[in-house]
C-alpha cells in the first residue's frame, strides 16, 4: 500500500508541476526530470514488493530515507511557503507510522520539521504581525504539530494491541485436570493478555445448584460458591448476551457492544449490571463478556485495564472463547469421568455377579445336599465339608485380589502373563467341587501364555456358562475348549442341559437387539470387543465367544 501510495503521489506531483509552474524560479525542466525520475523509482519499488513475500521484503528504511530526501529536495527547489509538494510530508508521516509505529513518527516529524526550519519557511517574527501574509505557514506549523501528535498516538495504540495480541498466542491457558473448573488458569491467561490486577468469573451450570464467583487478585485465585440467586440476574435481561466497555459501573456508564464493530450507549435509567455484584467486587471500569456452554452461563469481567478502548472488547472476545474451550473441555472431562464411573460399577457388578454370587449359589447347593447325609459314615460328611471349605477359601483368595484390584493404580494384571493351562485346570477343579458336575477342558494348542486379566476374563465368563448350564438348565456334563492363534480366541462351552429354546444358531446381534440368553456374558464379550453366539449341536447347547487377541 506505500508502494502504491508513492506511485500516486509521484504521479500527482508531475500534474502538479506542470500545472502550476509560476512556483519555481529555477527552469522547470529540472523539476520535470527529478519528478519523473522519483516516478519511475516509485514503480519499480511497487513491482519488487508486489512480486516478493511480505517477510522478505528488505530496504524499507533505505526507501524512507529516500522519500524524506526528495521530500527536501523538491521544497528547496520551489519558490516559498505554497509549494506543493508540501504533500510528500503526510506521505513520509504515515509511512513511517505504518512501518515503525509511534518511533518512526516521531522521528519522521522531528526531522521534516529540521529540514522546514532550515529551509527558512518558517519566520517567527510574522507569525503574530496581523499585517504579515502568514496563513500557509500557520496552517503547517499547525499541521506539523497536530499531525504527529494524532500519528504517535496511533502508532502507540497499534503497537500496544500487537502486544496484546502477542501475548494471546505467545502462551496458552492451562487445560483442566481432573473435574475441577479451570476457572485459576482461565483468569491467570486473561490477565496476563490485558495486563489487568483483576479478574473476575462468574458462572452457573444449569445441573449444579449454585453459581460460582472465581476472583482473580494480584496473582490469587480465589472460587467461590454461592446460593444461585446471590446477585440476582448478573446484567439487564437485554445485555445478556452483549460485550460491555464499562467506563463506570457505579454511574451506569457503559458501551455495548451491537456486533460488527458497532457500540450503543446505555441509556436506560436501569442499572445495567448487578447492583450486588458491583458493590461485592468494586467494579470501576472493566470490559465484560459472556459466553455459554451447553447449560453453562458465564461472564467475564477484566477490571480497571490499562486502556479502555474498543479494541480491548475484541482483545477480551477472543479470550473469552479461548476460555469457553476450556470450560468446554472441562465439561468433556466430568462427563468421561462420569461414564467411566459406571462402566466400573458394571464390571465389579458383573465380577461380583460371575464370581462370589455364583460360588454362594454353588456353596448353597453343597450344603443343600449335605442333608440327606445324616445317616452317612462321619468321614463322608467331613469329606464333603472340607470339600466346601476349601472352595470356599478359593472364592476368598479370589475376592482378595478382586479388591486389590480396584485400589488406584492396581489392574487385574493386564501386563502379566501367566499359562493358561495351569488357569483352567485349577478352574475346571473348582467348578466340579462347586456344582458336583463333569467337567472336561481342552485347549488348542495345548501350552499358550496370555495376559493375566485377559485370562480372568476367559475364567469368569466359563464360571458364568457353567453356573447358567447348571443352574437353569441342569446341566451334568460340561465340555469346555479354547482355542488360540495369533488373530483371535475362540471360547466354547457345550452342556448337556435344556439350553435356552434356540432352536437354530443365534449370533451375537441378534441377541443384542432381542435381549436374549445371558445378559453377563453379552456384557463381558462385548466390553472385550468379541461376539457371542449361542447354538443347539444334538444334544448339546453351545455358547461359543469369538475375542480377538489382544496386539
């Protein structure tokens, strides 16, 4: 845009010129030739920065040495205080503004005056003789004077902005941990960005019965609970949703922010803000905005900024999102935790339900049959007690280390292998002593090793086949087989019981959408990614579960 802007100007200062030629007391041609020499600079400058990449553009303050030259040059070589190319002056300002922000304005002014009052345009003693002829010059001393007052200014706004905006991206808030609300690292970003001492939050979520006020004060970050209705309604029901520059809370002095960059003052005669909530936290002059995640309501107030301009709303706008991102994460977190909290309590119900309920219905059957005992010898009757005592005690190891397991940072032992061999043939000896019935394992191939909690999973979900063929089908015979390799596992389970009226093969899909056969099973294979089938082979029922192995 300067490149454009010096092609303009050049072009206007050789229609200038050839105008009004009765400025120059030396022959025009000079002039002619310099103008058309600056213009053609002027174009090849404009053709190399079009054709380069704006972060590689070099020489720019070569360029502006050069234009406050010619600037010099074409006032000297003109005759008086009218001359035209006075022009080239506002040019060189703004510029320097642009490029160098308050600092080149300031020294492009200091030294375009220098060079006027070398030039001797400028006489005092005329300046205040109402006989002189002194209203160019007056009107450019003022202009030199006015002008880089205006421009400094704006240079030391933008350069002030750009660090704001710096300090946006250059670090980011602190993501939440855990279920607590990041409302310390939300405040600690947004002051930081505005160079605020504070900060306040507030904000309600429609499932909590409360609001909380989060005040940030010289580096302290103070939340607080409160009833819900603690300050009423936090803004008037029109400012909702609106941005607010508030020059003074207690006058009701305040903008609003319309959107697109367009700002109404409050004219109401009702208080736009809480009057609770401006005498609870002393609010002056801050900048206000709202955001809302699902439920949640929040507004943020940065109190008593350095500078209350309109750009500081954008500023605090774009921090506020960045806030609601972590409020929105927040919300994601707690919901996790929560899902996660009821998987767990389905998997212990479903250990407890495979595991202790099946060895006490095993247990209530051995002490059920015990009664007929009456007559038997007395070593028949300890050998089946101390049979039921020792299962027992298994079921109490296994209890023992199902506790164990669900202390923080304790798993089932998913990182530990063990033979599987040596799982299941103390596991088909349990179930033989727990349900009196024939149990035959076979596993293909014969030695493998897998993880620990996946084999607990392959022993519960046997124990609840088993307990399901005994207990609802009256099962006597068991057939139990697992086979391995490198893909998948195939667990099958045949009984000779009744089964569960399939008369055909039923794949885990369907059984999922009608809700067939056991619930537990269904919930074990598909938390493990695997699909249960149920089948009729003769006079066997079959459950077969297809896991894959795990990478």
């Amino acid at each position: 845009m300067i490149a454009i802007g010096r092609i303009m100007l050049a072009a206007g200062s050789i229609w200038i010129a050839w105008l009004d030629s009765v400025h120059m007391p030396l022959p025009p041609e000079p002039i002619y030739v310099l103008l058309v020499v600056y213009f053609c600079y002027a174009v090849i400058v404009a053709i190399l920065a079009w054709q380069t990449e704006a972060s590689r553009v070099r020489g720019t303050f070569a360029r502006h040495v050069i234009d406050i030259v010619a600037f010099a040059a074409f006032m000297s070589m003109t005759d008086g205080t009218s001359s035209p190319f006075f022009v080239l002056m506002p040019f060189t300002l703004l510029s320097a503004t642009l490029h160098w922000r308050w600092r080149g304005a300031f020294w492009s002014s200091l030294i375009c005056l220098l060079i006027l009052l070398y030039l001797g345009y400028f006489d005092t003693r005329d300046l205040f003789d109402p006989g002189a002829d002194t209203t160019t010059n007056v009107s450019r001393l003022l202009f030199i004077f006015v002008a880089p007052v205006l421009l400094i200014w704006l240079g030391a706004h933008q350069e002030a902005v750009r660090a704001e905006l710096l300090r946006l991206v250059q670090r980011t808030p602190a993501l939440p941990q855990g279920r607590e609300w990041p409302a310390a690292a939300a405040l600690e970003y947004a002051a930081h960005v505005m160079l605020v001492k504070r900060a306040l939050l507030i904000w309600s979520d429609g499932e909590e019965p409360w609001t909380y006020v989060a005040l940030w004060e010289n580096g302290v970050c103070k939340v607080t609970q409160m009833p819900p209705d603690a300050f009423g309604a936090w803004t008037d029901k029109t400012l909702h949703q609106r941005s607010l520059l508030i020059s003074d809370a207690a006058r009701n002095r305040l903008l609003i922010h319309k959107g697109g960059g367009r700002f109404d003052s409050w004219t109401d005669e009702r208080p736009p803000l809480s009057p609770a909530l401006v005498d609870a936290f002393s609010l002056t002059s801050a900048v206000s905005v709202h955001f809302e995640v699902d439920d949640l309501q929040a507004r943020l107030f940065l109190i008593e900024p350095p500078a209350l301009t309109l750009d500081e709303v954008a500023i605090t706008e774009i921090i506020a999102d960045r806030i609601k991102a972590l409020f929105e994460q927040a919300m994601l977190v707690r919901r996790l935790s929560d899902e996660a909290a009821v998987e767990e309590r389905i998997r212990i119900g479903r250990d407890l339900h495979d595991g202790v309920l099946q060895t006490l219905a095993g247990t209530a059957l051995q002490l059920q049959s015990l009664r007929p005992m009456g007559h038997q010898p007395p070593d028949d009757l300890e050998e089946r007690l101390t049979a039921i005592q020792s299962m027992l005690l298994d079921e109490q190891r296994e209890l023992r280390t199902f506790i164990r397991a669900l202390e923080p940072g304790r798993e089932h032992g998913d990182a530990a292998e063990a033979q599987l061999e040596h799982q299941f043939a103390a596991l088909a000896d349990r179930l033989m002593l727990q349900w009196q019935i024939d149990v035959d394992v076979a596993l293909d191939p014969a030695k493998v090793r897998l993880p620990m909690g996946l084999i607990y999973e392959l022993a519960r979900m046997t124990s609840e086949a088993t307990a399901n063929a005994v207990r609802h089908g009256h099962a006597q015979k068991v057939r139990i087989k697992l086979r391995t390799d490198k893909e998948a596992i195939e667990l099958t389970v045949d009984d000779d019981g009744v089964g569960f009226g399939f008369g055909d093969r039923v794949e885990h899909a369907e059984l999922e959408h009608k809700k067939m056969g056991p619930r537990s099973l269904r919930e074990r294979t598909a938390a493990r990614g695997g699909k249960l089938a149920i089948d009729r082979i003769a006079e066997w029922t079959r459950v077969v579960i297809m896991l894959p192995m795990p990478r």
